[in-house]
C-alpha cells in the first residue's frame, strides 16, 4: 500500500477495486460506486462513511439497518461461496 500511496502522491491516477471499505476509504481521494454496471455515485472519501458507500450501492437508504445488513449480507455470500 506504501507504493500505491506514493504513486498518488506523484499524481498517478490509481484504479483500486475493493469491496474492504474501510480499506477503500482509507486509501482513496474519492470513491466511484458501480451497481450492475452503473454509475451511482461519487463521494470525496473524507466525507463518506461505509453508509453512504453501501446505500449508493444497494441503491436505498440503510441507515441503521446498517449492522442487520451486514450480518445478512455476509451470511448469503458465505452461503453462495462455501456451500
């Protein structure tokens, strides 16, 4: 991560894909987010939150459902991956 940083840093634009969104906001200047293939927004990563990243993407509002949402989420996708 060192290296990407200090590429930015000389002004190379960097493309990162990531679903770790802590990592992603941590690492960005701003953040595009797709959903099927779409374009549904762009946040400056200073003033995002995983929120407003994962309800550009799921296209609604999560707001407090956030935790609800991520215990689903995850279990499906471990369900669709693992089993």
């Amino acid at each position: 991560m060192k290296n990407l940083k200090k590429l930015a840093d000389e002004g190379m634009a960097i493309i990162f894909i990531s679903s770790d969104l802590p990592e992603v906001i941590a690492m960005s200047d701003r953040i595009l987010v797709m959903r099927e293939g779409r374009q549904m927004g762009i946040v400056e990563s200073n003033n995002s939150t995983q929120e407003t990243i994962m309800s550009l993407a799921m296209g609604e509002n999560i707001g407090d459902s956030w935790e609800i949402f991520l215990k689903n989420y995850a279990q499906k996708n471990l369900e669709t991956w693992c089993c």
